[in-house]
C-alpha cells in the first residue's frame, strides 16, 4: 500500500486529477446505484400500505344539464 501511495504521489498533476474524477465517478455511481435500489423498495412498501387502507366511496352527483365536453365557451 505504501509502494502504491508513494507512486501516485510521483505522477504528473493531471493524471492524478484523472485518477481522483474517476474515482470519484465510480463512487457516485454505486452511491446513486444504492440510493436508487433503497428508493425503490421504500417506495414499494409505501404503495403495499396504501393497499391496505379502506376509503370511503365518494359518489358525486351527476349534472343532466352537462354534455361532458370540454368546450371552450
């Protein structure tokens, strides 16, 4: 570990800035990689709650006068 430290302390600046970016790429990746799996079962298991509530029918009255267009006046 130590060899591989002193290494990448004896490249030039700019391929030490590509080492660090891509790094960096492959950690945002697995970082949003995971948030997105955890968002998806979080999700999931909001939508199996739903599921199981029991709301009340709502039941609205019809307008006979209507046509059920939507007509610009």
């Amino acid at each position: 570990m130590k060899k591989f430290i002193s290494k990448l302390q004896q490249l030039p600046e700019y391929q030490k800035k590509i080492i660090f970016f891509t790094v960096m790429g492959v950690a945002a990746l697995l970082a949003g990689f995971f948030f997105m799996q955890s968002a998806k079962q979080n999700v999931a298991k909001i939508g199996s709650s739903l599921n199981s509530v029991n709301l009340p029918k709502i039941e609205l009255p019809t307008n006979p006068n209507s046509d059920n267009t939507n007509k610009a006046e």
